[in-house]
C-alpha cells in the first residue's frame, strides 16, 4: 500500500518522495485522492505565506494556479488540450485517438486551456479574497477521485496500449470504492458539509465524462483522465465559492 502511494505521488507530481514504486500501478489509484489533498495543503500553505508578503491578490491567484501546473507538471493541462482538439476534431473512434496522440494543440485544445485558467484565477482569487482555504482541500481530492474513478471502473481505450493503460488494466470497482470512501473522509475533514456536497457534485460530473468518453471510443486514455481532472477541479472551483456563500448554513 506504502509503494502504491509512492507511484501515485511520484505520477501525478513532481514531490520529491522516497520509496520503491509499486509492482502493479493500479495500487496507486486509490491514493490519488490523498495526492490531491497534499497539493491543496501546500497550495494554501503557500497562499498564507504569500499574504505575509502582499496583498495583490490577483498576483497570488495567477502564482497559485502556476504553481499547480507546475507542480503536477502540467500532465492534466495537456490532456485537457489534447482531449479537446481531439473531440473537438474528430468524427470517429480512430479519428479522435489519432488526433489525441498528436503532440501539437489546435485551436480547441488552446481555448480549452485558456478557459480553464482564467477559470481557476478567477475562483482561486475569490476565495483568496474571502480566506477560505479550507475550500482548496475537497476540490483537489475531489479532481483527483475522478481520475481514480474512471481508471477503475473503465476499459483503456488503445488496443495498442499506452502510458495510462498499467493504471487501468488491474484497477476495479473495488479500488473505486475504497478511492471514494477516502475521498468522502478528507473532504468531511476539511469542511463537512460544503466538502460532501463538492464531492458528490464532482462524482456526477465524472460519471457524465465517462458515458461521454464511453459513448465516443469506447473507454479512457490518459489524456482524458487528465482532461476529467481540469474540469473538475475548474467547475469545483467555482461552486465552492457560491456553496460557501449561499449554501453553507443549509448543508451543515
């Protein structure tokens, strides 16, 4: 389980963390929730720092959302983009993963990511403004419960193979299960009420990615798990600052 939770960590960042990998890299999915709240306890503990320095809080914001990227070396962005050229080009199942493989981003793959960013800035300066850090924590775990909730319960899309497919291939429900019994417990965690609410605003948002994915070629990539994490994190973002303004009371 300790080597399982190594391979996540050393897959979804660029933390330095000592540690054999697993023998079977299904073993990390189940952790990649816990990655996700390590990523936002750094991110708001570097949030806090910054505030002791300025109180340019749009500057903290555009640095925040770039040390994400930079810390996960900006896997999930450019499956994001990838994903979205590809969908948004192809017309079939061989089209779409052609046009998924190709290292260069088109036009759909570049408004997708300039989206998402001004997306994350505009939510992440939000709830810097409203010192509410708290609200990082289900949104990373939650982004990263849908990565292990789609390489758990869906076939890999490449007969060929591919860079997700040892993730994929062993992964079942059960791992699922455990993935978002983990989930639930960190988001309770950090914030109760808003948290639970994320979460399961999150999971509906995964399970509509997977009938689209499914529907489309038939199962999952890496890039579209990469692609599953940016929109969830960026629409997670966003309904955590209006559930804690309006909905906070009524979900306590």
């Amino acid at each position: 389980m300790i080597r399982g939770f190594v391979s996540a960590i050393r897959t979804l960042t660029l933390i330095p963390v000592l540690g054999k990998d697993a023998d079977d890299l299904s073993d990390a999915v189940i952790w990649f929730p816990l990655v996700g709240f390590l990523i936002a306890g750094i991110l708001a503990a570097l949030i806090k720092a910054g505030l002791y320095l300025t109180n340019w809080y749009q500057l903290i914001a555009f640095f925040s959302v770039f040390f994400v990227a930079f810390l996960t070396r900006g896997i999930h962005l450019d499956g994001l983009a990838d994903s979205a050229d590809a969908f948004g080009g192809g017309y079939d199942k061989a089209r779409i993963l052609s046009i998924m493989k190709d290292s260069s981003v088109g036009t759909f793959g570049s408004l997708a990511l300039i989206f998402v960013v001004l997306i994350k800035w505009i939510a992440i300066l939000k709830i810097i403004h409203n010192n509410d850090l708290l609200l990082l924590f289900p949104v990373y775990v939650t982004s990263r419960f849908a990565m292990s909730y789609l390489a758990s319960t869906s076939p890999y899309a490449r007969k060929e193979g591919g860079t997700a497919q040892p993730f994929v291939k062993n992964a079942g429900k059960k791992d699922a299960a455990v993935a978002f019994l983990i989930s639930l417990a960190l988001s309770a965690v950090t914030d109760r009420g808003v948290g639970i609410a994320l979460l399961f605003v999150g999971f509906s948002i995964t399970l509509l990615l997977k009938l689209f994915y499914i529907k489309k070629v038939g199962g999952i990539t890496g890039d579209m798990l990469g692609a599953a994490s940016e929109i969830t994190e960026s629409v997670l973002l966003v309904c955590a600052v209006y559930f804690n303004a309006h909905l906070k009371g009524f979900l306590l």
